[in-house]
C-alpha cells in the first residue's frame, strides 16, 4: 500500500483502501444526484461529501450498507 493511498475504517476498525473513491465513482455511474442518493440512504448531502472524501475516519457498518444498497453494489466489506 502506497503512503498517499487513503484509508477509511468501517464498524469495527477495518481498513478499506479508498472507499470513498469508490463510492464517489459509483454515484457518478448511477447518474442520479448525491442529493438524491443521500435522501435514499437517509443522510445528509454534507455527511454523504465527507464519507466521499474521506473525512470520516469511521463509517458505521450500518451506514455503508444504506449507501450499498441505493447504489446497487457491494463494496465487499465485511466484519
């Protein structure tokens, strides 16, 4: 794992190498809006940013799976 490479911990502490990346190139390819896509994962705009961008360090378990299933795809995370 390169040193610039970004990390986000999902539930229990587990490193996944840039989730937010991936999520952010799923969003695009589901050609709907961040806006919507947060309103059907019930967060806000602004946490849906953050996730993306990493500033999360911890993303719940719960929070990821929400976001999974309103893009149609399983990012592999498991516990």
């Amino acid at each position: 794992m390169s040193q610039n490479q970004l990390l986000m911990k999902v539930g229990w502490e587990i490193d996944v190498p840039e989730l937010g990346q991936r999520i952010r190139d799923a969003r695009h390819e589901s050609g709907r809006t961040i806006t919507q896509l947060a309103a059907e994962a019930d967060i806000s705009v602004a946490n849906w940013y953050a996730i993306e961008q990493e500033r999360i360090k911890v993303l719940p378990l719960a929070t990821l799976r929400r976001i999974e299933q309103v893009l149609g795809i399983n990012f592999g995370v498991q516990p």
